[in-house]
C-alpha cells in the first residue's frame, strides 16, 4: 500500500528511529475531571486540567515518540512538547450517547479535520465504541461515521488513526464471559476496520485477551479463561484480522499489567506497531497532583512516571516498523 505524502510525513513524525509508535496519550477529558475531582474532594476548574496536561507532555514527551492531546485542553500542552515529539489529536467528544442504543460518539461541535491540522497536528485519532454483535441499523450509522471522517482525513492529507473499544450489551467486561467473547470482538472490528473504504492508515485497538484470565501470568488472579498459550495464539489470530497497521491501547490498566501484556505480545511473535499508552504510565500521579499540587506531581513523573514509560518502551523491542505495511 502507497501513503500521500501528507500521510508518510505524519505517520513519520509520530515514529521513533525504528519506525514504531512509542506514544504517550492525554487526551482524557471527562474520566480524567472526575478522578481529579474525586482526590481533590472538590471542583476541577480548566486550569488544573489544563496544568495536568502541560505537566504530563513536559515530562513524558522526552520519552515517547508522540503525544496524543485533546484540543479542548490540551492546546496549551501540545506547546510543550519535547522536540522531536509529535502530535495526535483527538476529534471526538469525551463519552458517548446513553439515551439511544448503539453507544453513539459524536465529533467536537467547533473543530473540524482542517482546524486540527491547523494547530499543527500531525496525525488525527477517532475513538469508536464497537460491537460486531450490534443490529445492522446501529452498526451501519457507525460504518457510514467513520468513512466520512476517513474522507475527511484524505481531504487533508494527515493521518487517520480508529481507536475502537469493544464491547457486547448485557456482558460486564470485566467476566469470564466477556473474557471468552473478547478475542472474537477485537478481531472482527479489526478485519472490518482494515477495509480501505474507510481510510483508517493506523488501528489503535485493545488486546485480544483479558490479562487477568491468563493463567500462567503475574496479572492472573484465578478464574481462567485461557492458558499461557492459548493467549498467544490469540494475538496470532487478531493480527491475522488486521490489513493495516496496528498499535496497542493500555485501556487503564496497571504499569505492570500492560507490561506484561507486551511481553506477550512480544512472546507469540505478533508484528504489532507501537503503543499509544495513557493511564498506565501517569495514572497514580493523580492523587499526587490533586492533594499535593503541580511541584509534587512533576517530581513524581520525573521519578515513578518515567519508570513507567521506560517499562513500556522496554517491551516495545518486539514491536516492528509500520513501514513493512506501506511504501
């Protein structure tokens, strides 16, 4: 497959040497306030959020390849960013529609493609909750959003990354029900979301497996859904879904238990592309930076949060260039 040259810039420019994504993420918005403000025993105003951002790109950036930001706070904080470091946006709302089915994203109401790009963005990220299991109705809205955002992307020549979160209705997704669906969720919108109508470059998708059901790992914590093994196998087949490029999300869970998900990874021989990490690098610092303010929290993450990252970046060894994908 060929990128534009606006595409192969950007993808570039979010790389490392290696042509891996290494990326931090911060685009939280509502789950980021409401941890916040739960710590803080009190209201999170614009400025904290906006502070937590700039301190997180400060730090981290020097240790990541790219980082990726909202524009609704994370303006200030893109300007920050260590040289070298690239920039991913995020266009969509925080949350998603509860009072229709489906759990329906929609875009931010005063930005577009072109605005994004114009803050100097290099690539653009989507996050879409998605079920394979969903009525056709639902799921064909869905289809039809993200090639208008992919049509919208190609317009501006910049890179399109789809993070999807699965999902079944009726299954709480931390059971071993939902452990077992899992691999079949994730590799099924991988194979839908690799078809080119949709104009995705980059796939940011969960892990086909639910650590903690893993027996045999230090994350198991004893109902089983799959051995050592069996889990192997199973980033064997998601990646066999995958026609495109794909990096691995850390979906809020621990420092250690993403690292040793990458082990994995890296065991079963898996060509995945990178990270976009988030929450398990800088997480814990929220209470830090809540109750004991804005010095506390950096020499935190200049301690515990580069720890963390550089766990993440030792296991990104395995990872191999998106380039084998594209010329």
């Amino acid at each position: 497959m060929k990128l534009t040259p606006g595409k192969l810039a950007g993808l570039k420019a979010v790389s490392n040497e290696r042509g891996v994504i290494a990326a931090a993420a911060m685009d939280q918005r509502g789950s980021l306030q409401k941890s916040l403000a739960k710590e803080k025993g009190g209201e999170v105003n614009d400025h904290m959020m906006e502070e937590f951002k700039i301190l997180v790109t400060e730090v981290l950036t020097q240790h990541a390849s790219a980082i990726l930001l909202d524009p609704e706070w994370g303006i200030p904080a893109s300007k920050k960013r260590a040289k070298g470091a690239g920039l991913i946006m995020a266009y969509e709302k925080t949350g998603y529609d509860k009072t229709t089915p489906g759990r329906l994203g929609d875009l931010l109401d005063h930005w577009s493609v072109r605005r994004i790009k114009e803050q100097h963005a290099d690539c653009l990220k989507i996050l879409l909750y998605y079920s394979p299991t969903d009525i056709e109705k639902v799921n064909d809205v869905k289809h039809a959003w993200v090639e208008r955002l992919g049509d919208e992307c190609r317009a501006n020549d910049i890179p399109f990354f789809l993070e999807f979160i699965v999902y079944e209705e009726g299954l709480d997704e931390k059971s071993l029900a939902y452990a077992n669906k899992k691999p079949e969720l994730v590799m099924e919108a991988m194979r839908e979301f690799s078809k080119d109508r949709y104009g995705v470059d980059v796939l940011k998708v969960e892990v086909p497996i639910a650590m903690q059901f893993v027996e045999g790992t230090k994350s198991f914590k004893g109902v089983k859904a799959y051995n050592r093994q069996e889990a192997k196998d199973l980033f064997q087949k998601a990646s066999a879904a995958a026609a495109k490029p794909f990096i691995y999300l850390s979906a809020g869970v621990s420092n250690a238990e993403f690292s040793e998900t990458l082990e994995l990874a890296g065991e079963s021989g898996v060509k995945f592309n990178g990270v976009l990490c988030g929450r398990a690098t800088w997480k814990e610092g929220i209470p830090i930076y809540a109750k004991q303010g804005a010095a506390a929290f950096r020499q935190w993450l200049e301690t515990e949060g580069v720890k963390n990252i550089q766990n993440v970046n030792e296991r990104l060894k395995a990872a191999t260039p998106w380039t084998g994908m594209y010329s």
